[in-house]
C-alpha cells in the first residue's frame, strides 16, 4: 500500500481559526489538534495531517518581518518530515507572508499553500471549511513520477490556486477575495481540481532549499497623487535610516515631471535609497520610457518593477536588502524575476 503523502498544518491565526464558544456565544480559536471532529471530511483525504498552532494566535493585520522569519523557523524544522505544508493565515496580509516566504525559501521543492477564510469554521456559511479541504489536497498532489504538483509558495481561495507573489486581496465582502490580475491561475478546483502545469514552476531540485532569516524594514511605499508637494517628498525621503522606497505611480509608471520631485528622487538615489516604480493599476506593467513622465524616472536610475505587485515588491526589497548589496546590485535584483514574482515586457 502506498503511503500517503504527510502534510502539517500550520494555523497562525486569523478568521478561519475562529469558532463559536457554547458557554458565552462569542468567537474563540479552536484547537486544530481536533480538526478531523470539526472537519470529519479530512479522514478521507489522500493525506497523512499533522497539525501546529502558534502559541498565540496573530490577526493578520499584526503580521511582520519578525512573524514571517518564525514561519521560515517552522517550516525549516519541518521540512524533511512533511511532503507540504498548509498555513492558516489572515486574509487581510496573507499576499505578503506568502511573497516573503516565497524570496525567504529558496529552492524549494514542496508545496506551501496558504488559505483562510472570510468567514470563521464557526459560522453556517463559513467558507473555511472548503478552503482547507481543497489546500490540503492541492499539498498532497503528486505527479506521477512522485514529484509534488505544486512546489511552490501559493494561496487557495475560492476555487483557485494563485502563485502568492501574484496575488491581491481585492475584496473585503465576498468568498473571492484574492485576485492575480497580471498571472492565470495555477489551479482551479471544481468536480475535480485542474493544474495549469505550464504556468507551475517545474524547479528540477538539487539538494535541501535555504532558508532565509534576516529582513531589512527600513523602506516605505510613497504612493503618487495629484497634489503631492515638495515639503511631504522632501520630509518622506529624509526619514532616518530609509533605504528603499516602493514608489506607486501611474498607469505604466508615470510620475509627475517638476523639477522638484525629480531631483528629490535623484538626491535620494544618490545618498544611496533604492527608488522602485511599480504601478498603483491592479492590472498591467510599468514601461519606464515610454512616455516622458517616466522617462526621467529611468534616467535617474530608478528601478523598473514590471508588473508586480506591491506586496511582492515591499518584501522582496525588504529581503534583498538584507544582504548587503550595493546599489547596483539591488537595483540588477529588483529587476530580475528571482521567485516567479514578475514578466519582463
């Protein structure tokens, strides 16, 4: 008899956890060492299921660079006994969990798949309790060479499966919460569950993964807006100890082109920040050079971010500067699709 593929359970906190307590009626965190009694449908799941619990449970909202290395921790002691991962997270940060993870973890040859709910396993109409169902099967997919389906970092929810680094939450009101407006995705789950192969990183693995545990926070995403003013650029750029900046702009990249605001981004690239253009639209590319307004960006050696997100953005320069690299070197990385986190056009 074939063994069943063994996968943990890791429940960080959030919705999802909550169930209702009968003495007071109010939410409490359930305890997932009993999730075959709430969720009797996993015994009949392909899988062999361990189960870990935080200490103490986290909303999502307080989720940090100091959470996400103690998830590394988790998954680095666990990572020769179990054949994937699912983690329990919040839904409000789960798009930046999962993007750190995904730089965090290198060479990774398992599945981490991340779900959650919108609303607790506790409520009639929970959409929990499918999520987790349909996580725990995706992990547990195996080709039929034994290899995992899945072996990257990804988030199920509402019937799809979305590389992490590509996702969004868009939705504070529905079941769909999450989007990955710029990358299809890498499953579907209907009668039966549809891998989109060709859109899966197919990493041939050599040797264990590397993980990870040092984080760089000391970056801020300046959002551009008609009115921005030269005095909030100059105090936003002169904070103590700034590194990076995520810089959300217009359409493909676009920025306004006074003599101020370049030069402000020029004096701070040349005190050794690390400027980043992504673009504030849900869908679409940033194309530095295309029209004037972001052709002086790139003359001042401001970084292209392509078609990610923000959250893959804030993460991986977070990561990246970490390692001591010089300003050349960030800005060659940030560039580069190191985690499957951007298309060059």
């Amino acid at each position: 008899m074939l063994q069943k593929p063994k996968i943990l359970l890791i429940y960080t906190g959030g919705t999802i956890g909550m169930i209702t307590d009968p003495a007071t009626g109010s939410l409490k965190a359930m305890d997932f060492r009993e999730i075959e009694k709430l969720i009797p449908e996993t015994r009949r799941l392909n899988a062999e299921l361990d189960t870990y619990s935080f200490k103490t449970p986290i909303d999502s909202s307080n989720a940090d660079p100091q959470f996400w290395i103690e998830l590394v921790s988790v998954i680095e002691k666990n990572y020769i006994k179990y054949d994937g991962f699912v983690i329990l997270h919040g839904t409000d940060t789960m798009s930046y969990t999962g993007s750190a993870l995904s730089f965090m973890i290198g060479n990774l040859g398992k599945p981490i798949i991340l779900t959650g709910a919108q609303l607790p396993l506790g409520t009639i109409r929970t959409d929990g309790k499918e999520n987790i169902i349909t996580a725990i099967e995706i992990a547990a997919a195996q080709r039929k060479d034994g290899k995992p389906r899945v072996p990257e970092v990804a988030v199920y929810f509402e019937n799809k499966l979305f590389r992490a680094n590509r996702t969004h939450k868009y939705n504070a009101e529905y079941f769909d919460a999450f989007e990955s407006p710029n990358y299809p995705p890498i499953a579907e789950a209907g009668i039966k569950i549809n891998f989109n192969d060709k859109f899966i990183i197919n990493r041939e693995i050599s040797g264990i993964p590397s993980f990870y545990k040092k984080i760089d926070k000391n970056i801020i995403i300046l959002k551009i807006f008609p009115g921005l003013g030269q005095d909030y650029l100059e105090k936003i750029l002169s904070i103590e100890n700034l590194k990076g900046v995520v810089l959300e702009t217009f359409g493909t990249g676009n920025a306004p082109t006074y003599d101020w605001f370049i030069q402000g981004l020029k004096n701070a690239i040349d005190r050794g920040i690390v400027i980043y253009n992504v673009s504030q639209c849900n869908a679409g590319s940033v194309h530095q050079g295309h029209y004037e307004t972001s052709r002086l960006l790139k003359d001042i050696g401001v970084a292209n971010g392509y078609d990610i997100t923000t959250e893959a953005a804030v993460t991986k320069m977070m990561y990246l500067l970490s390692k001591g690299l010089s300003q050349n070197e960030l800005i060659y990385f940030l560039e580069q699709n190191i985690a499957g986190e951007l298309t060059h056009s």
